[in-house]
C-alpha cells in the first residue's frame, strides 16, 4: 500500500513542446520501429519462447552459470554504472572501471550510456508529472487508466513517444567525455557482443555446437528478455506500489521483490529524496548489492568521492515521516 505524500490525480498530459524543445528531439518512425521491435515485441517473445524451451528439454547447470554471470554483469551495469555513475555521479572511480562499467551497463541492450542517462535526468526532473517520459500515472489514477499507465511506463513509451530526451541537453558532461563518445559509437559492437559472449562461452566450455546454441538461447536472449522487464520494472511496478516512507514530490515507492531483482534498484523512494546517493537501500533489513560492490570498490581504491547517506538528514527525514505519521 502506498503511504505517505500526495500527488495530483489528474492524468499526466503528453509531454511536448512543454517540456522545452532543447529538451527534446523528434524520433523518426524507422527509429520508433527499431524501438517497437527490440525493445517491446522482441523480449516478450523470448520470454514466451522460454516457456516451452524450459519444459521440452530444461535448462541445463552449464547454461544457468552463464545466463546468471550474464545476468549479474547487465544488471551490476545498469545499477551501478550507467544509473548510479553515469545518470547521478554517485561515486567517482579509475578510468579502468569506468570503461568496464560502461561496457557492462551496454550488455544489457537498453541503449548507448548518454540516451539512457538523458531518458533518467529528464525523468527526475519532471518525475510523475508532465514532461516524465515514463510515468505510470500519465492518463490517471483508476481502473482503465492505470493499467494503460502502467503498460506506457514499462514498455509502451518506447514507440509512442515521438520526442525523446536530447543527450545536447540533458548529458553536455557525457558528450565532452571521449571514452563516452568512443563507447556510445562502438555501441552496436557491445551489443552483439552480449549475444556472441555466452555463446562463445558455452560453446568452448561443452565443445560443442549444441552447448552454444543453447547458451545463446539461456544467456544471451532470454537473460536479455529477462533484464529488460527487470528494469523496466522499476518505472511502473516502483512508481504505483509499495511504500513510501520518505515524503517526495512523486510517487516513487520500495518494492522489495523488484529490489531483490535489480540489486538495489527496487527500493526507489530514497533514491528520489536523494539521486546522488549511493545507496538506495537506507532502511533496516533493505539490502542493496548495488551499494555494497561500491563499497567494495571504494575499499579497494578503484573508487572515490562516493556519496554515502548523511546520517543527519536521514534522522531529519526519518522524524518527518514519524511527525506525519502520528
């Protein structure tokens, strides 16, 4: 159940000209097609497909190490790199793993690093209101409305929206970045490379055809089918339900099963009262591997300048809630 906070019930208008047209740019339909079908139908395919794929012969010890490896790498890449790092500047590191989290970030198929970080620092500027380009609560509030609220925030925006965020506006530190530009030109290359990988894996590992066709089937389509709605999951499942301990202008909410699935990202309401922070999960028992790996990292001295929550301000915000509350 949703608690705390108050947003607006009316339906979120179409965001246009609104928004700024140096926030936005117009989307071809050949490039709302590419979208249509790689982002939309094809995963939903993949998924379906696994069902009988599944049941007829299994999936194999061989095959899951690999689509699990595949798994962690675009999930770690999307969470901590392109999210945390890239969108938010939660944390600095070495050149080395900057690239490497770059890379990780693109085996997950959700775009090149400037696209994905322009979509996230418009959505936050404008989160749940008009301008957002994903909010679950664009035609209302109830019945007929949210359900098409929520399919637009999860998968639908990706075809409908004929205008999307202007990397010249929303990402002018990325672009001025060389590894940026290099990474988000070689993007193509990451990823067929995120299909060829565990194929080439399963394939050097069973010294067969057979085990890297299957591997391409377990660890690279489906895991990619699988991370997509994963994340996609935190725009509609993570903006409609769960709680809301911390006030914010939104409705960004904790989900604990979609935290448990993005390695932290689920737990979405602190991380709208303070994007920079690197560690969403604040609250007892809310584990955050994202955060952790950070530390990890901050321990080993690949990383630096990392935003930990301000114990002062997390009381602050702790004792608004409990005055609220009571």
């Amino acid at each position: 159940m949703i608690t705390g906070g108050s947003v607006t019930s009316s339906a979120i208008p179409q965001p246009g000209t609104g928004t700024g047209t140096a926030e936005t740019v117009t989307v071809t339909t050949g490039r709302r097609t590419v979208y249509l079908v790689v982002l939309v139908v094809l995963p939903v395919l993949l998924l379906a497909l696994a069902v009988p794929a599944a049941w007829g012969w299994g999936v194999g010890p061989r095959d899951l190490v690999i689509a699990v490896v595949m798994y962690l790498v675009s999930i770690f890449g999307i969470a901590i790199g392109y999210h945390r790092l890239f969108t938010h500047r939660a944390f600095r590191c070495r050149r080395p793993l900057r690239v490497a989290l770059m890379l990780a970030g693109g085996m997950a198929v959700e775009g090149p690093v400037t696209l994905w970080t322009a979509e996230h620092r418009r959505h936050h500027k404008y989160a749940d209101r008009e301008g957002d380009p994903h909010s679950p609560w664009r035609y209302g509030d109830d019945g007929w409305a949210l359900l098409r609220g929520m399919a637009h925030a999860h998968v639908g925006w990706f075809y409908t929206a004929r205008r999307r965020s202007s990397p010249r506006h929303w990402v002018p530190d990325l672009l001025a970045d060389p590894d940026v530009r290099r990474f988000d030109a070689a993007y193509p290359a990451v990823a067929a490379l995120s299909f060829a990988l565990p194929a080439l894996v399963g394939g050097l590992w069973s010294w067969s055809w057979t085990g890297a066709w299957t591997a391409f089937f377990w660890g690279g389509l489906v895991r990619y089918a699988v991370v997509h709605h994963v994340t996609w999951s935190v725009n509609s499942v993570a903006h409609t339900f769960g709680e809301r301990p911390f006030r914010t202008r939104d409705r960004s909410s904790n989900v604990w099963w979609v935290a448990l699935l993005t390695l932290g990202e689920g737990w979405h309401n602190w991380h709208h009262v303070e994007p920079t922070c690197a560690r969403h999960g604040v609250l007892r028992g809310q584990v955050d591997p994202s955060a952790r790996l950070i530390r990890w990292f901050e321990r080993t001295g690949w990383a630096y300048g990392v935003h930990w929550p301000d114990p002062a301000r997390l009381r602050a915000r702790l004792a608004e809630r409990d005055a609220s509350s009571g």
